[in-house]
C-alpha cells in the first residue's frame, strides 16, 4: 500500500475568546481555536474551540463508517479552547479512536482538565459513556509525540 504523502492546514476558528456570528464574522469567520492538520495518513487537530463542532461533523462524513483516527493537542486550558469539545461529533462515534494530549496545568492533567466540562453537572451526557475510545496523555516538556511508520496512533518517547 502507497502512503498518502500530504500536507494539509485548514483553519476552523480562529476567533478570541467567544463565537460571534453575523455580517462581521463572514470574512474572518466567527468560531474560537481549532485548526485541523493533515501529515500523511494523520489528522492532528490543534485546540478544540467551537471551530471543533463543524470539523467533527465533516471528520464523520469522511470515514463513512470507516476507522477514525485523530489526535487532538490541547494547548492550554481556556474556554475559548475547549469550548466546542462536547459537540465533537467523533466522540459520539464507535467507530473514532481519539488520542488527545496536552499539558498539566494548575497541578492537574488534561483528562482531569478535559473530563469535567463534558461530565454532568456541566453537561448532560457523560464522557465516560461515549462509545468512542479516547486515550488522554499528559505531555511534559521532555516528551514527544512520535508515529511510528504503519502506526495509526501516536506515542510519546522521552
């Protein structure tokens, strides 16, 4: 089997703070922090603001039923970084297996950052019932992310 070699970016908010919409946003857009990155066979997403909600929506579009496999790099914890996290449709999804990595912050770790925002009383459906696999990794700054050639899930090496 051939190996895709791609590059792709694309830019899904990039809007501060909160989502705006209206007649001022149509140029720029008016979602907050997500960019989705294509390497090869890999999709990295970068921040899972409310530019995340569309992204996932096209992401399950795509596989049409097929494995899913994506990294989500959190980089810090704000709201306007998170925020569309429970409305990412490929956690609803049997089908997505989701690595998602990030720093500790405030002594905690990015499942413990990530869980509570999509877990009751915040949200109505827990995390912890969704049929997609999610594996969290807390990133410290002598580690890095590696994919193995053939590998669809990355891993981290110090």
């Amino acid at each position: 089997m051939t190996e895709i070699q791609r590059f792709l970016v694309r830019f899904w908010g990039v809007r501060g703070s909160y989502p705006s919409t209206g007649p001022h946003t149509v140029r720029h857009g008016g979602n907050t922090a997500c960019v989705e990155v294509q390497a090869g066979l890999h999709t990295l997403i970068l921040d899972a603001g409310s530019g995340i909600i569309r992204l996932g929506n096209e992401l399950v579009s795509r596989i049409r039923g097929e494995p899913l496999h994506v990294s989500l790099f959190i980089t810090h914890a704000h709201m306007d970084h998170l925020l569309g996290f429970p409305f990412f449709s490929p956690l609803f999804d049997s089908h997505a297996k989701i690595s998602i990595f990030g720093p500790r912050l405030a002594g905690r770790t990015i499942a413990q950052i990530v869980t509570p925002i999509m877990s009751p009383p915040y949200f109505p459906v827990d995390v912890h019932t969704l049929p997609s696999s999610r594996t969290f990794h807390t990133i410290t700054d002598s580690e890095h992310i590696v994919w193995r050639r053939g590998a669809t899930d990355p891993g981290v090496v110090f």
